[in-house]
C-alpha cells in the first residue's frame, strides 16, 4: 500500500500520522502536486493527495475516508473513543479541525500562490476571520490544565487533526494565528509534535 503526497499538506500529514499510530503498514511517497504534477496525474487522474493506492492498484482519494479505511482495518489500535458520546464530540472537534485546515490552504493559496495583482482582498478578510473564530472555537474545548487530550487519556483522531492544522497554519501562515491568543491550542500541537508519530511525520 501507497500513500501518495507531501507532508506539508495537512490532509497528507494527518493520514501519515493516522497509519503510524494504528500500526499500519503503507509506504510513503511524497509526490509534490505542483513539481510532480505528471507524475501524481499517472498514479491518480485527479491529481488530489492524499492518495492511496491499494495492494491491488486501485486507488482511493480523501484523507477521512483513506483513515476510515485504516480504522477498519486496524487490529489492534483505534482513534475514535468506543464511548457515543465521546464518539460524537471526537467527530465534532474532527471537524472543526478539518475545516481549520481547509482554510488555511485556502488562503495560503490566496496570499502566497496568486499572483499579487489578481488577489481579492474581500475574500482574505473573509478567510482570516473565518481562521481566526476557528481556532477560538476550538481552543474554547480544550481542558486548561493540559492534562488530556480533547476526547479522553488517549491521543484520538480529534488531535491528530487539530494539531497538524495548527502546524500547517503556523508554517505557512504565521502571522494570522498568535499563539498567544490561542495558547491551548498551541500547547496541544506542542504535546503532539513531540511524539514519535508527529515526528515521522515532520516537514519543513
Ligand atoms: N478533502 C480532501 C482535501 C485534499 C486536498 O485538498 N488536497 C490538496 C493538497 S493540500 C490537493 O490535492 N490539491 C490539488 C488540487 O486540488 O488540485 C482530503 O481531506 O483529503
């Protein structure tokens, strides 16, 4: 199995990190879509990473799905809490990590892949206020002790995807997101940057 994609895509990343914890095994080819482009079209037609491609050749796009994939398949290891209701939060904050992570490639793409006279200064207002309530929302659902993870003792999926959008935006867009305004936030990316599946998973 192949894991196709960059690391310093989040949507990649999050599927990385996913197979570490859960122990599964994949081989990693980290394909640029931009200077790799016919080389990512040959594996996969819809040039989106992450990419995975199957024992069988077949090939399957999506990082929630691709994880959804390997939750099934796991045998011995899970990120989603088997209690409903800690399920549902898991899901919940999931989400909104996601969607932290699709805006920031959003407006990465706005201000630092654009060119400068096509930029739509409208849509980056939008963009950032829509990052920065994301982020207060969330840090809004992290214990202030530090003490746990957002759905119990152990890391979950709800993690892995907070804190690989965190570090995406942090990476690429430094200057919308103070952790000082966000400092849970930062602590959690802080706590899971430093375990050994993050930093399989580092990039620069
Ligand atoms: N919802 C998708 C988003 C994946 C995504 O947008 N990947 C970007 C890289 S960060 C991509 O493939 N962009 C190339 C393109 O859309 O042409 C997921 O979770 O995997």
């Amino acid at each position: 199995m192949q894991l196709i994609g960059m690391l310093d895509s989040p949507f990649v990343r999050r599927t990385f990190i996913t197979a570490k914890l859960l122990d599964i095994p994949f081989e990693h080819r980290p394909l640029s879509i931009f200077r790799n482009f016919a080389e990512v079209h040959a594996i996969n037609p819809l040039v989106k990473v992450p990419t995975l491609v199957l024992a069988d050749g077949e090939i399957m796009v999506d990082s929630t799905l691709i994880i959804e994939y390997f939750e099934e398949s796991a045998r011995t290891r899970t990120l989603m809490p088997a209690q409903p209701a800690l399920r549902r939060r898991c899901r919940r904050l999931t989400s909104f990590g996601l969607a932290l992570a699709e805006k920031s490639v959003q407006l990465y793409y706005e201000i630092g892949l654009r060119p400068q006279n096509l930029r739509w200064d409208e849509w980056i207002t939008r963009q950032t206020g829509q990052l920065r309530d994301g982020a207060a929302l969330i840090e809004s659902e992290i214990a202030s002790d530090g003490s746990e993870w957002l759905c119990g003792r152990e890391i979950g999926q709800a993690d892995v995807t907070v804190a690989v959008a965190w570090r995406f935006s942090q990476f690429v867009l430094p200057h919308i997101l103070d952790p000082e305004q966000y400092p849970r936030l930062a602590d959690l990316s802080a706590r899971a940057e430093a375990l050994p599946a993050f930093r399989a998973a580092d990039f620069k």
